[in-house]
C-alpha cells in the first residue's frame, strides 16, 4: 500500500505521485508534512482504510489520510487532516497543551460555566484572533441599521495589506459586500478585508472591544512597524507612553508604502500586536459564533463529530491563539481558547494545533 509505504519510510519517493501533483507539491514538501505529523504523534504502527479514506496509527495518536489516483494508479491527490492525539481524559488533553518554553493560557467554558483555566484573565499577544472583535463592531453597526451585510463597498487601495489573504491581489475599487469582506476575513483570514473593516467600523464601532489596544492597529500598520523600513518609527511606538503618542506615530506609518515581506523582523516582536486574554476571546466568540460566516472553516474541529463548530485563530512568529465555540451532538455548549507566547523563539504551531485538537476530540466524545 503507497500509504503505508510512506508513513513507515517517512519520506515520499516521487515514484507513486502523478507529474500534475509534483508540480505544485514537492515530494520535500510532503517529506516536511511526515516529519511534523511524527513529531506531534510519534512512532508510525499502522495504517487501515479502503478507497483512499485511511486512518495512520501513531504512537500517540491517529491521523486521517486522503488519497486520490489518477488513471494510471498516480497520487493527483494527498491530504493530511490534522493530527489527533489520544487523551485518556480532558486533563490528559489539556496538559499536552503545556509548552516547554513560553506563556500558555486557556479557558474552557461549558454552557456559562468555567470548566477549566489557566491564567484565563492574562492579555496575551493573539494574532488575528482580533478579528473576532472587528466582526463584533461590524454585526452592532448592522444590528443599529447603520450598515447592511449587502452593502457594496469599492475595495480601495489604503487598505490593503500583506498576506494572509486574497483581496489584496484584486483590482482597485473592486465592488464588494460588506458580507464578503467579513467572510474572507473570518475564513481565510485575510488581513486586507479586516483592515477595510476596521477603517468602515470606526473607532466608536470598535471602541467596547479594543479592551487595552489603543490604537487599535491595522495589519498594514503592523506590518510596517515590524518592517526594516519602519524600525525608526517601530522605536518611537515602543517608546512612546501615551495611546496619544503613538496615534501621532501611527499617522506617520500610514503615509509609509507596504513593506515587502522579505523585509519583516523575523524574530518575534510581541509588544506590537493585539493583546486579548482567552476569557474575552470567549466573549468575543460568544457575540459573533451564530453567523454562518463563522463555521466556513472550522479550524481543528472534526465538523462530524459536532453539531456545531464556529472558529477563529491567530499566529505570527513567537505566538499562537486558537478560538473554538462548538456544540455537541447532545446540545451542549463549548468555548476553548487557547494562547502561548513565547519573547523569545517561534512556537511550534503543529504541536499546539494538534494538542488543541485533542482537547475537542474529548468534548466530543466526553
């Protein structure tokens, strides 16, 4: 079997891929994939499944492998969902949380309940887990009839930002309804979209939900003051003891063009970011997670294994959040959130994906 020929090697010879897969997956590439998935599970044992559905057995955990053949009996298709580790309890699941280096929170709410935390009040760096605050102010302008989810807005070009995300790839005055802009920026992310809607919202719109984030930043601003080309005003920010001090720097920063990405700090910089702690993370979800937009990606949910899933996570170098509202196939209510931050290296985002992931599986089977 190809599948279990590569799980137990480790590496994917070229031999069993299709000439269409390898051109846009190298087999490198799908070496690293088989690397991460033996580093969160451990040892390879076993593989069972018919009709490129399978099931890998690690030491640790399980993995769910997709595999489609060409006419010629060729790999034209591989995908990898995320690894599921084996947790005897939800304890178990949530110690294989804790990092080896770094600051970890979390909090588990069942119903209006706390089931289980970890400094649960402490703001941390979150990432794109703003947006979730961004959607908040966005739904009350739509709640007040200030605004209407099929408003057409021109995409201008003072907002658009680096990856990740599309819309910053698309033509100038590109017509768009509000109701894309949030999905986008909710399912895939997309920095362009949350910075438009942030500029749309307006600080009044924002203001119950920046918490501590004055400024608010944009991604553009961001990115710029993590730029080389913005280390000057990266400095004055840092320095600067006022949310009136370093507005007066960030009106300097908008007038800056976009920074290529080759030139982003790539140490991680976590005093200019979003600082959110898990427990308002959960508030934050609690207000947006019944918008169908919000189960567009699901995150490290198995969507079967619930009746519901709504999700929103963060990462940049040196921290990672993960935001989860779900509902049982017995009607019970969940928020998981999840943040490790770590000054001083990058974190291991596969390893804490696929810890987090244990923690839902025993809410699902609990």
């Amino acid at each position: 079997m190809q599948v279990d020929t590569m799980l137990r090697s480790g590496r994917a010879d070229a031999a069993p891929f299709s000439a269409t897969f390898l051109a846009q997956v190298s087999a490198a590439q799908v070496d690293a994939i088989l690397a991460q998935i033996k580093t969160s599970l451990g040892a390879y044992k076993s593989v069972d499944g018919t009709q490129g559905d399978y099931t890998a057995h690690f030491e640790k955990g399980t993995d769910e492998v997709i595999v489609h053949l060409d006419g010629d009996n060729k790999i034209d298709g591989l995908f990898f969902k995320p690894p599921k580790l084996q947790a005897s309890s939800l304890d178990d699941a949530l110690r294989s949380l804790r990092p080896s280096s770094g600051t970890l929170s979390y909090v588990l709410i069942e119903g209006r309940s706390q089931r289980a935390a970890l400094d649960a009040s402490t703001p941390l760096a979150v990432g794109s887990a703003f947006k979730l605050a961004v959607l908040a102010a966005v739904r009350d302008e739509i709640t007040r009839g200030h605004r209407h989810w099929t408003d057409v807005i021109p995409l201008e070009a003072r907002w658009k930002s680096l990856p990740s995300g599309v819309i910053q790839t698309w033509p100038d005055k590109t017509p768009l309804t509000l109701a894309t802009y949030a999905a986008e920026m909710i399912s895939i992310s997309d920095n362009t979209a949350a910075d438009a809607l942030v500029r749309l919202a307006g600080p009044a719109a924002l203001a119950p939900y920046v918490m501590r984030n004055t400024p608010f930043l944009t991604t553009r601003e961001m990115f710029i003051l993590k730029s080389t080309s913005g280390a000057a005003q990266r400095s004055g920010y840092l320095a600067a003891t006022t949310p009136a001090a370093r507005a007066a720097i960030l009106s300097t920063v908008d007038a800056m063009p976009l920074p290529p990405v080759a030139t982003l700090d790539p140490k991680p910089i976590l005093a200019i970011e979003w600082d959110y702690s898990v427990r308002e993370l959960c508030d934050l979800m609690g207000r947006v997670a019944d918008l169908p937009l919000m189960s567009i990606n699901p995150g490290a949910a198995d969507v079967a294994s619930f009746r519901s899933a709504a999700f929103k996570g963060g990462s940049d170098t040196g921290l990672i959040n993960l935001t989860t509202q779900l509902t049982t196939k017995r009607g019970t209510s969940f928020c998981f959130s999840a943040t490790l931050n770590d000054a001083q290296q990058a974190v291991d985002d596969s390893a804490f994906v696929t810890a987090y992931g244990s923690v839902l599986s025993v809410l699902a089977n609990g």
